[in-house]
C-alpha cells in the first residue's frame, strides 16, 4: 500500500532541517547596527586623538573641531620635555610584561593540574581559588599592604609582580579549555614514558596558543590600566606607571589641555597595537575556553 507523503513533512525522522539563513534586509540592518555602535565606541578615542594635535584654545571650541586642519605635531615633541613619559612608560611595560609572563605561567600550570591530574580534594580547592574572585580587592585591601610593609617590598615594583602574579581569572580560563583536550592523548604519552612536566611543556602548550593569547591579552591590558595599585605602594616618582604619572601630570598642568590628551594618547596607543596585534587569537581563545568536550 503506498503512502503519500506531504511536501511540509520530511520523508526521515530525525533528519533535522537545515537552519534559515536570515534575509538580506535583516543581514543589512545588523551590520548597520554594528556599524553605528563601532562608531560610537572609537567616536571619543577619535576626538583624543585630534584634540592632540591642536592648541589649547582649539580642543574645547563651539561647534567641535572634528579634523585638525593645521597638526600641531609639537605637542607629541614637548610631552617628552615637560614630564618624566620615558620612566613613566619604561616603568609600565615593565610591570607589564613580567606580571603578564608570571600569571600565564602559573594560570596555565595550575590550570593544567585542576584539568587533568586527579588528587584529593581537586574540586573543592579549585571551587575556593576560583571563590576569591567573587572577593572584593578593597575589603583585603589594608592587610595585603600591611603584608607588605612587613615584608619591606612597598615603595618597590616588586610589590606589584609579587600581588599580581597569580590571578584565579587566567586559572579558570585555562582549566576551561584543558578540559577540552581528550584525555586519551594524555594516557598515550604517558605510557609513552613522558612525565606530567613533559605533557604540559610538550602537549598542552602547544595546543592552547589561543587560550594562552587571550589570557596575555587580558593580564597585560589589565596592569596597564592599572592605577589603585601603583597609588598605594609606588610613591617614589621613579617608580610612577602611566596612570600615576598622567595623573600628577595633569594636576601640575591642569590648563594644558592638548598636552593632557597627548599624554593620553602616548598612554592607550601600545595597549590598541597590542590588541590589534593579538585579535584574532583573543576571539579564537575566548570562544575556545567556553567550550567543555
């Protein structure tokens, strides 16, 4: 007996339809939509960016002065002169780079312990580490710096890279994507011989550049902009990072306008090239490490 099948039913179950794809006026209204909200986000770094390369009496004009029509390029010459730029920048790239190198090593090391090693009470540490970012900095924030003054570390970059150079944040990023690794390949090097320092070294590093890169992205753009801790424990002005030093550049200054967003512009244009630079790893990897296998 044949039956007859309807053209709106599909001839296998289980068979799932293929996805809509959305119109092409919906497509348009979308990138319309990302469009005017790129704009809207780089509309103030644009506006920092011209207002440094005009005069002072030029930045604040009615109506806005959106294109510098006559650069005013010294202003980029005479921040070098009227401020300590050099040891304020050497100092940030500093801090920077070894706090970031410091919390991708050991976030991805712990990491790796939490993901694939087994031990008593795995779960409940990593569930107490990973509580402390539901913490506060400022209710620890007086016995940490009572910490260090005890231990003769304030007034000192080395206060900063001794706070910050674990981060329950870079943990939990790598746990998450170590996790996605299969565990069979981990169970073949072993019998191969290779010990756990080997596996992390020579299996999981490699594997995780995009967990890596976003963990580098977010460390490194975070002590950048940092500026309650450099306030608190750096008061020696050799030691000042870009934060601390704009900001007493701008209370001895407070009329230079042009110079003030020149400064700014010197203090957010590495962080922007670091970002462009590592972009495509930072979406890869934050994509990745959402993922469980």
């Amino acid at each position: 007996m044949t039956t007859l099948l309807s053209p709106s039913v599909p001839a296998e179950v289980g068979v799932a339809a293929p996805p809509r794809r959305p119109s092409r006026a919906w497509r348009v209204l979308g990138y319309a939509a990302l469009g005017a909200a790129g704009v809207v986000v780089l509309l103030p770094f644009y506006w920092m960016v011209m207002s440094s390369l005009k005069t002072n009496n030029e930045v604040f004009t009615i109506p806005v002065q959106w294109i510098a029509t006559d650069p005013v390029w010294g202003n980029y010459a005479d921040i070098w002169s009227k401020s300590n730029m050099a040891t304020w920048l050497g100092n940030t790239v500093f801090l920077s780079a070894v706090v970031t190198l410091l919390q991708v090593l050991t976030g991805s090391f712990a990491a790796y312990g939490f993901a694939k090693i087994r031990f008593p009470g795995r779960d409940v540490l990593f569930l107490a580490y990973i509580g402390t970012l539901a913490v506060p900095w400022q209710s620890y924030m007086v016995p940490q710096f009572v910490m260090m003054t005890k231990l003769q570390l304030t007034d000192s970059l080395w206060s900063i890279i001794a706070l910050q150079a674990f981060g329950a944040l870079g943990v939990f990023m790598m746990k998450q994507f170590y996790e996605t690794v299969p565990d069979e390949l981990l169970d073949a090097a072993r019998i191969d011989g290779m010990s756990e320092y080997g596996i992390y070294r020579r299996i999981m590093l490699p594997l995780s550049v995009p967990a890596l890169a976003s963990l580098t992205l977010i460390t490194a753009v975070t002590t950048w902009n940092d500026y309650m801790g450099p306030l608190i424990y750096l008061r020696s002005p050799d030691l000042w990072t870009i934060q601390i030093g704009l900001k007493s550049f701008i209370n001895q200054y407070n009329a230079e306008y042009a110079l003030i967003m020149t400064g700014s512009v010197l203090s957010v244009l590495p962080i922007v090239v670091v970002f462009l630079a590592g972009q495509r790893y930072f979406v890869e990897g934050i994509a990745t490490t959402g993922l469980k296998g």
